[in-house]
C-alpha cells in the first residue's frame, strides 16, 4: 500500500515537473518571440548609447578616421597629396554651370591661366569614388541637403549644385532665394539642396544675406533660433563658421536682443566665444537632429593665403599671380588658426549626435593658387592706385569655381555614401 501510495505520488510529482517545464517552455518561447518581434527595439535601447559615443569619437577626430563595416581602420582621406590630371579635372566647365556668382567666375573675369582647375587630391591610402551625380541624386531623393554658414560655405553650396544639374533636365530644376535662404530643387527626385546664410551660426548683426559688409561684429552666442527654425526638417546639415570671427582677438557679445536702444555688450577672447556658439549649435543639433536618420557635418577651416614670404615667395607679395599649388608637405599658414580648430574639435567631440568632420583645412593650405585673387565681380569701383597694384586688392580668401570646392564635396560624397577602407591607391567607380 505504501509503495502504491509512494508510486502514485512519483507520478504525480513527475505530471507536476512535466506542466512546470512546459509552463517554462512556453513563456520562454513566448520571450523569443517578443525578442524577434522587437529586436530592432531592444537593441536601439541597449547599444544607443555606447554606439553614439564611440561614432563621435571616431568622426570628430581630426585625423577623421572612422571604422569600416568589419570593424578595420577606414583610409583617412584627408592625408595626400595634389596630382595634376588636365585630362581629368575640371568635373564641369564655368561657362556650364549658369548658377556660379560673379564673385568666383575667374574665367570670365580674364583670369589668364587654368592650371587650378586642373588638380585633384590623392588620398595616401586609397581613391576617392568618382563623383556620380545620378547615384547622389538618387540617395537624396525625397530630402534636404543644406549647407549653413558662411560665404565660403555657399562656395561649396554651388559647386554641388553645378555637380549635379547636368544630370538633371532644364524643366525639372530651379534655383530660388528666399532672404538668407537658396533653394535649388531637383523635382524628378524631390530633393533639395539648400544653403542658408549665417556667418557665425548663431544670430548677430551681420545676419543680413546681402548687406552684411560690418566691420564691428557682435554676435549673441547663446541666440540660434533665429536661424535654426529654417533648418529643421534637413536631413544632411553641413555647418561652417570660422572667418567671421577672425576679425581680431577680441569678440563682441551682445547680452539681450539687438532691438534695444540701449545695448549690454561686452567683449570676450575669440577662442571663448567660438567655443560658446559651436556649443549652442551642437545642444540644437542634440535637441533636433535623429541620429538614425539624419547626417550632421561640420567643414573645417578654410585657410586664406595673405603673404608668400610663408612658402618662400615675395616678401610683399600674396596669392596673386600663383600659378601651382604650394609643394612642402604639412604646410600651414598664419591664415589658419590651430586654436580655433582645437575649439571646435574638442566641442564637436562631445556631441551626443555623431558629427562628421569634413577636414579640408591641411588640403587647402597647399592651394595658394586657386584663390579667385583679382579675377572676379569687385564689390566696389577700384582706385588707380589699386589698379597700379593688382595685388593690393587680390582676394586671398575665396576660391575660383570650378576648383578647390569641388574637392571638398567630393570628400563629403565620400565621407557620406562610402565605406573607405585602407588599400593601396586605386580606382573606386560608382
């Protein structure tokens, strides 16, 4: 009876385990199933934040080296050298793209030689993909890409749109200005590619797309709506800001808004108050800006070139008359400032949205001959004496297109389509 007893009680404590294990089996599939379902979820909660920190680090770094689909150290496209292709290069004609200012139409302007349109960069480790306005204006279908800065910034701007509008038919393409804002639209792709005027970012006195020739600059460093409303909704955001502020070692802050009668301003270092506006940007950036959908790119210096006694010229003489490109590797200039670069590094590099660098300041320095110097719409009637010496009203800061921009955007094109890992130099064709 016992044994009976016990046997019965075996097998009810064996039915017991059998339920309890299919109890576990089932909410254990159940859990899978949830987890497959919402893999996508979970993983965005749990990886996020280390992903975030680690793609900052690795796009802000100056060197901008980043990391390929494996995982392998990506060609840092911004180490190389210029190699002259007359064959190659330019990427367009200036007479056939009707959407260059008259300010950077050197051609036209009786610039006498062309070898500056002739130059195209060589990464050490690999080549850049050939430019394919097709394949871009495929990528950006349905969205914005916008360039927000500066004159040298809207330089940039219209090289791309010269890029692409040969591949796009005269009656699906415009060209608009609304105030600090040009819309280029491309209506077969409904894509957009904009550029919005604002030197430094945030709002100041020289906010104003056409009359913004102001030698006493004051800027609001913590004011960016102003401006920023106009930015949202863009997918791709490529920022600059840099000359503007190089109008002496002090800045001029504004505290409260510029209608007042009677102004609070004070004067800050230059390096403290660029370290204040990058810093208003990146929090909108943070604020605005989805890192799953959305790109953020930030364009370095561009360097000017006022005096050739830096790279062994005339000792009074400047980026007139320069004919090649400068050849001593690791060249840099008193146009360039490295603590203004340092700032801007080290903000960027804190941003919880991944800010590619787009490192075009080393590149650049080599290009003292690609300056529209006096080859261009002047803002103003000459003087004799400045007539008599064209050097003293040769502009050092601005570049011919096409030219040197176009190499910017073909390292944005790169930095943004491409995975660029380390090889020997090679063709890369879309």
């Amino acid at each position: 009876m016992k044994h009976s007893a016990a046997a019965a009680l075996g097998h009810g404590h064996g039915q017991g385990r059998r339920r309890s294990l299919s109890s576990h089996v089932l909410v254990f599939s159940l859990v899978v199933f949830v987890f497959v379902l919402y893999s996508e979820d979970f993983s965005c909660i749990l990886i996020r934040p280390f992903h975030r920190r680690y793609r900052t680090e690795q796009q802000v770094d100056a060197e901008a080296r980043v990391a390929d689909k494996d995982g392998a150290a990506e060609c840092d496209v911004f180490a190389g050298e210029w190699v002259y292709e007359p064959a190659a290069r330019p990427l367009y004609a200036e007479e056939e793209c009707p959407y260059i200012q008259p300010q950077l139409t050197c051609q036209a302007h009786g610039r006498p030689d062309s070898g500056y349109q002739h130059w195209r960069w060589q990464p050490r480790a690999c080549s850049l993909p050939r430019f394919n306005a097709t394949f871009m204006l495929e990528k950006l279908r349905g969205k914005r890409l916008m360039f927000v800065g500066d004159s040298l910034n809207r330089g940039q701007f219209t090289s791309m749109v010269c890029l692409l509008h040969r591949a796009i038919p005269d009656a699906a393409k415009s060209m608009q200005t609304f105030g600090s804002l040009t819309v280029f639209k491309a209506k077969d792709y409904d894509a957009s590619i904009e550029f919005y005027w604002a030197p430094f970012l945030v709002e100041s006195n020289s906010d104003d797309a056409v009359v913004h020739r102001i030698t006493d600059r004051i800027v609001r460093v913590g004011s960016i709506m102003k401006h920023a409303r106009y930015w949202k909704g863009a997918d791709i955001v490529v920022f600059n800001t840099y000359l503007w502020w190089m109008a002496g070692r002090k800045m001029k802050i504004l505290r409260g808004p510029f209608g007042r009668e009677t102004k609070n301003i004070t004067e800050m270092a230059t390096e403290d108050a660029y370290r204040l506006a990058l810093r208003r940007t990146v929090k909108w950036v943070e604020e605005s800006m989805d890192a799953r959908r959305n790109r953020v790119v930030f364009v370095t210096m561009s360097p000017s070139h006022p005096s050739s006694k830096e790279w062994g010229g005339d000792p009074a003489g400047n980026c007139y008359n320069e004919t090649a490109p400068i050849g001593e590797a690791g060249y840099w200039g008193s146009g360039t400032s490295k603590s203004m670069m340092r700032v801007a590094g080290d903000v960027l590099r804190r941003s919880r949205v991944p800010v590619t660098l787009l490192n075009i300041t080393q590149l650049s320095e080599y290009r003292k001959d690609a300056h529209t110097q006096i080859y261009k719409k002047q803002w103003g009637p000459l003087s004799r004496a400045q007539l008599a010496d064209p050097q003293s009203y040769a502009d050092c800061i601005h570049w011919c297109l096409p030219g040197l921009p176009d190499t910017w955007n073909e390292l944005l094109y790169a930095k943004i389509f491409f995975s660029m890992p380390k090889s020997q130099p090679r063709a890369f064709a879309v």
